[in-house]
C-alpha cells in the first residue's frame, strides 16, 4: 500500500505520467515511495523544493550512511530516481504549465561505498601465484598489472587503444581517457608497468588494432571473454583451492594498497575515477604525471 501522499495536484498529476514511462509496478511504486518520502523529508512539494532543499538532503543521507543506518548504495538508488523525475519535469514543463529547475544536475551522483571485504581480496602470496601463471600469458599479465598498479576497470581495459598511451618530456608514461562531459584524464603508469606495456607492444603483440588487446580476431576483448581468461588463471593458481578473485577483486586490492601506503583517499578516488563528492572535496594538488597514488604501492613487477 503506498504512503500517504504529501504531493501537491500538480506534481502528483506529472508523476502518474511518469510513471507510465517504467514498465514495472514495482519500479512504479518505488519511484513513488522515493519522491514521496523526499517531499516528506524536506516538508515542501516537489515542485517546489530549490537546490539547498536537495543538497541539505543528500548531506542528511551522508551521515546516515556514515553511521550505518542506511548503505551508499540506497543513497544511489535515491539519487537516480530523483533525477530522473526532475529531468521528465524538465522535459515536460510546458506541457504542465510549471516552471521548473533541475537542481540536482549541481550535485555529483553519490557513488556506492567501497566497503572492500579483505577476504574477497588475493593476498599478496596469491597475487604472486596469479603472476606466475598469467606470465605464460603476456596479454593477461599485462592487464593484471594495469588492473593491480593502476587501477583500471575491466571497461577501460577493453577499451584502451594505442592512442591512449602517451610519454612525457621527461619519459614518464601515462595513459589519456578523454570524455565529453568532462575535463581529459591523465592516469600516470608506474615504471615497472611502463616495462611490461613496452615489452608486449613492441615484442609480442602482433595485432595491428587500434585496440591494445584484441582476440586471434584482431576484434578488442569483450568483457565476458576477459574474465573468462581471468578465471581460468586463477583456477590454475589456486591448485585446486577454488579461489574466486576476479579483476575487480585484484582492483579493489590496488585500492587498499595505495591507501596503505600513504595516498590521500581524495587522491586516490580522483586517480581511478571514483565519482563521489564525499572523497573528491578538494582541490587537485598533485600534478598528474608527478606524485600519483600508483606510487604508493610498494611492491614491483617482475618482466
């Protein structure tokens, strides 16, 4: 049964339209709950609810989710349907006769908490296991190390072309992601993976993709046949142990290592790309190519 309803006429007229954009009666429900509930947080109707009103919200919401009474994945969630039903207003003002600003469009998406379980990640024995197997692998021991010193995703992974490499006037090597709704991005790569990138560039890799990784097809690696390689490396270093770890786990443990070692956490969610207002309120100090958190991960790489 829903909650009593604090919508005004109006706002409640465009939500039944909305409404009928989900295809589900529980995403209809949800949405409701969501909305109604914000309103009823705030003490104003939607409609009327100004950028303070949303801000002040999310920070509400911040320090439950610091106090444990509710997960950043819930804050999230509620994020997505909120911006969402301001962007239909948005889209539908005329139509409804109100005038009606986006607020939300100021406030960074709150990202899901990084609450690493320490037994969902290899230790460093079972890391150097993963090493040892992947090294009759050049391609996946390349990834891996970029996965474990950099920190990328397995979407940047299959997605990464020659283009995105670049050395610097002092021979310091980087990887460039450019975007289109934001500033380029600059991920320093350590000397150690600079070494390996070199050797399986210019000594093994014989593809002749614009994509850095490619199948016998010279098709780029999809996501599923990755960590399909990834499994059975790991099946194989684990000697019948049954161990589980996938590139995000070894990510995750790039994570940790670089917090461990002594990087800011506003460094690190800035150098992988983590997009939370909660561990990006700062100003950018450290010159990308200069002090990057990938130098606080006191372990090498083996060629």
């Amino acid at each position: 049964m829903k909650s009593k309803t604090v919508l005004s006429e109006k706002s409640l007229e465009i939500f039944t339209d909305f409404s009928k954009t989900l295809e589900k009666q529980k995403s209809r429900d949800d949405y409701y709950y969501i909305i109604n509930s914000f309103c009823r947080d705030v003490g104003k109707d939607y409609l009327d609810a100004d950028y303070e009103d949303f801000r002040q919200y999310f920070e509400m919401l911040e320090e439950k989710a610091a106090s444990g009474h509710i997960s950043y994945k819930t804050i999230s969630a509620k994020y997505t349907v909120l911006i969402s039903f301001s962007s239909y207003i948005v889209s539908h003002a005329a139509k409804y006769g109100v005038r009606y600003k986006n607020h939300l469009v100021r406030i960074p998406k709150p990202a899901i908490s990084v609450n690493i379980k320490p037994q969902s990640m290899p230790t460093l024995e079972q890391l150097d296991k993963i090493y040892t197997v992947a090294s009759e692998d050049p391609m996946m021991y390349c990834i891996i190390s970029l996965v474990n010193k950099c920190g990328l995703t397995v979407e940047q992974i299959c997605s990464l072309k020659l283009a995105n490499f670049l050395i610097d006037a002092e021979n310091r090597c980087g990887m460039l992601f450019a975007f289109r709704s934001s500033a380029d991005k600059y991920i320093k790569i350590p000397e150690d993976v600079c070494m390996i990138l070199d050797d399986y560039v210019n000594h093994i890799r014989k593809s002749k993709s614009e994509f850095l990784f490619c199948n016998r097809r010279n098709d780029p690696l999809t996501k599923r046949v990755l960590q399909i390689r990834m499994q059975r490396i790991v099946t194989e270093a684990s000697e019948g142990e049954n161990w589980k770890f996938t590139l995000q786990d070894i990510r995750n443990l790039a994570v940790v290592m670089m917090l461990r070692g002594g990087a800011e956490k506003e460094e690190v969610a800035d150098y992988i790309g983590v997009e939370s207002r909660w561990m990006q309120r700062y100003e950018r100090a450290v010159a990308a190519f200069d002090l990057a958190p990938c130098d606080y991960i006191n372990i090498k790489i083996a060629r």
